[in-house]
C-alpha cells in the first residue's frame, strides 16, 4: 500500500481517485474529495454515522438531509466551535432532524470522519467544508471494511455519549 501510494506521487496522480483494494484516495485542492463524500452518502441505505471538526460544505450538509429524508439514519457529533462558528452547517442539520451532538469533552474534537452502512468508512485530514475542497492540501480515505467500520463504530458511540444535544440556534 505504501509503494503504491508513493508510486502514485511520483506518477504525478495526486489529484486523481485511486483504488487499492477496498480503498480509495483522494487530495485536494480540487481532487474531487467533496464529490467522493456526497456520492458515498448518496448510496448509504442504513447508517451514517459523522464526526466532524469544521462542517460548512452546502453539499455534504444537503447529501446528509437527502439521506435521512431517504430513511437512512444520520446522526452528526461535532466539535464545540460549531456552535458559535458563522457558517456552520450543524444549524442547518439540526433544523432538518439530523440528530446532532457536540463533543465539549475535548480541547478540540478534530475527528473527520463518517460510517456509512456499518461497512464504509470516509477518514483523512478532509475537513468538510468548502475551503478544504477549494483552497487547502487535504486528504481524503474511502475504505470498504466492516471490521474497521465497527471499530470506528464503537469510537463514535464512546464520544457520543459524552456528548450534549444539539438543537441548533434560534430553536
């Protein structure tokens, strides 16, 4: 795995989506990270399960309320500055019945992360949001393993029950 990603970098593929196995790569700016999330939620059928530092991505934020108004399950943990931060999506979740937490536990909850089905997971330094799609080097993991998905699973449940309800603001 570690050749062939170095073998990627130096083929001058770092943009591009790129399957090993069960897992595909993705970097931005510009490397279709946003894209790849949206179309992964787009397929969940169960389950989604998101932890986020920074969420301000409009398409994200719409793919999550597409899901459940699909009958998929979502539910958001973020970190405390999604309280206060000015273009947060946890607002526009929360409005729309996504079941939204915040993890205040921590100096800061800097996880990125979702499970989608109990068997994907999407991880990387990818903030969710439109700067990190645009304007920063960032990366992004999609990987197909339901082992790994449950461990990460059991990690979400462990911060969730720390974490306090979110209603969003003007609710």
């Amino acid at each position: 795995m570690k050749f062939f990603l170095l073998a990627l970098v130096l083929a001058g593929l770092t943009s591009a989506a790129t399957a090993v196995d069960k897992v595909q790569v993705f970097f931005s700016p510009h490397g279709g990270c946003t894209e790849a999330v949206v179309e992964n939620l787009n397929r969940a059928s169960r389950s989604v399960l998101v932890q986020a530092y920074s969420f301000t991505s409009p398409p994200i934020a719409q793919a999550l309320v597409d899901a459940k108004r699909r009958g998929v399950k979502v539910e958001v943990i973020l970190d405390k500055s999604q309280r206060t931060e000015k273009y947060s999506s946890a607002d526009f979740v929360a409005h729309n019945g996504i079941a939204t937490s915040i993890d205040a536990r921590h100096s800061i909850a800097h996880n990125k992360i979702m499970v989608i089905d109990g068997e994907t997971i999407l991880t990387g330094s990818f903030n969710f949001t439109k700067a990190a799609e645009n304007s920063n080097a960032e990366n992004l993991l999609v990987i197909h393993d339901t082992g790994l998905a449950k461990i990460y699973s059991v990690n979400w449940q462990e911060h969730q029950r720390h974490s306090d309800n979110y209603v969003g603001r003007g609710q």
